[in-house]
C-alpha cells in the first residue's frame, strides 16, 4: 500500500514499522496497537472528543441510523474516483464513514484523520487498508497537490490548508447539517427551535461543482436517543432536568438532513 504522509516535523516521507512511522531524519513516531499513528507534536493540542462522546457516537453509527449517507456518496464519488486515487477524511472521528467509503472503493487509497488520538485508534482498528492518524487540521502531514479527493464530513472547515494539499484536479467533498437537521430532537428539548445555519463557510478559493440535499425521517429507541444526545453539544446546552426528562423517552423520531458540496480548486 502507498503511504503518502509527511514527516510533521521535516516534511520528508515516513515509512511504516509495526510499532512507529519514521522518517529518513529520524523523527519517530508511536503507533498505537489498533495501527493508526499519533502525528500531533509535543502533545501540543488535545483531543477536542471526550471518550464518552466518541462512544456515542459509535454506537449510534453502528446502529445504522446514517447508512443512507455513505450510500449517496458512494453515488456522488463515483465518477471521480480512480485506480490508485489518494482519498483523505479529514476530521474521520472513529472512522466510521471513511471505512464504510473505502469498502466500497477498493481501488483507491484511504487515509482519514482527527484531532481525537481515541478516534483514529478506533478507525483503525475496523480499518481494511485504510491508514488513521492523529493531525491537527490546521497542519495536515500531506504534501502539496497529492490528494485527489478530500472528505469533511461533519466538521468546521479548514479551506486554505484543503487548497494546498489538494491536486488541481482533486475534488473537495464538504457534508453538513441541513436547517432541519435533528428537528425532531431539538422539538423534544426546547420550546423554541432555530433551523441550523444552512452555511458551508467554504471561501471562495473554491468553487461549487455540485450539491444536493439528503433528507430522511429515523426512528430511535432509548438507546440511540440516549447516543444521539450525548454526541451533540445539546448534551451540555440543555438544562439538565430537562435533558434527564427525554433521555428516559422510550422512543423518539426526527428527521435528518444532510447536504452534500462538491468543490473544485478556483485556479
Ligand atoms: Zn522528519
């Protein structure tokens, strides 16, 4: 399998041992047991998911409830992807996209990266082939121009670095919330709701290819609700009798709303 990631420290390439990614200087890296490799200097930046959110939220991936995500963008990154690609998930939380992705796309290589250390581990360890690190999003250990599709599922964006490390031809593939998104959630705890800010907040460094709207209804017993509401920041917005009040509903439906942004680099 083809690595192509940087040395954080020198930018030279690094090669795998089973315990550590080193580079031809020496700076060494620790991988954990799982196979994914911390990559953040000197401890500098913590992870922003506490353990309990990450297994929330892989709970709640795992039921299911969000399959019909990676099913679109299979249909959406069909006609980009190619033999031999380089595929980065930036901000790929446990992973849980990102794998389901590179099932899918055998022919392409995967890398996908978070902030979290505990995330990446987990990615890793369902990982077929895929290749988890620890990055900070601001200094992504790629060299310019050598990615051809780049994912962000979820997460604020951080578009000056995707343009670096992006090829001229390479597609940015942005995924966020729609405004109702979670509606039926946010009608269970609030008596006022607000639509989510149906923003991108992707400059015009890049130019919109593409972008379409996923909506479905999701049916959630205890369990999920419980899930859901633990890897949303209503868990620490809502006042806590209120929070205690729904966590204990049998079941909850609301709907979801995904939209999906193709980019290219405005050159
Ligand atoms: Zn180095």
């Amino acid at each position: 399998m083809k690595n192509a990631l940087l040395c954080p420290v020198c930018g030279e390439a690094l090669t795998f041992t089973e315990k550590t990614a080193v580079c031809p200087k020496r700076h060494s890296f620790d991988r954990a047991k799982e196979g994914s490799v911390n990559l953040i200097l000197n401890g500098s930046a913590t992870s922003g998911d506490d353990p309990k959110m990450v297994t929330a939220r892989k709970n709640f991936l795992g039921c299911g409830h969000y399959d019909h995500l990676p099913q679109e963008l299979y249909e959406e990154l069909l006609p980009y992807i190619k033999n031999g690609s380089t595929v980065l998930d930036a901000c790929c939380g446990e992973g849980y996209f990102t794998n389901k992705l590179a099932k899918s796309f055998s022919e392409a290589d995967f890398y996908g990266f978070d902030l979290s250390k505990r995330a990446v581990r987990y990615a890793a360890k369902e990982a077929e082939g895929s290749v988890f690190f620890a990055a900070n999003i601001s200094s992504i250990p790629f060299a310019d121009g050598s990615v051809d599709i780049l994912t962000h599922i979820f997460a604020p964006v951080c578009d000056s670095e995707f343009f670096r490390i992006l090829k001229d031809d390479g597609i940015f593939v942005h995924v966020f919330p729609g405004k109702d998104h979670l509606m039926g959630i946010k009608e269970l705890l609030y008596e006022k709701t607000r639509e989510n800010d149906e923003d991108p907040s992707v400059s015009d460094i890049f130019e919109l290819v593409s972008t379409k709207k996923i909506s479905k209804e999701i049916m959630l017993d205890n369990k999920s609700l419980c899930d859901l509401l633990c890897m949303t920041p209503y868990f620490y917005r809502t006042p806590k009798d209120k929070l205690e009040e729904v966590m204990a509903l049998p079941s909850a439906k609301t709907v979801t709303e995904f939209v999906i942004n193709i980019y290219k680099k405005k050159i």
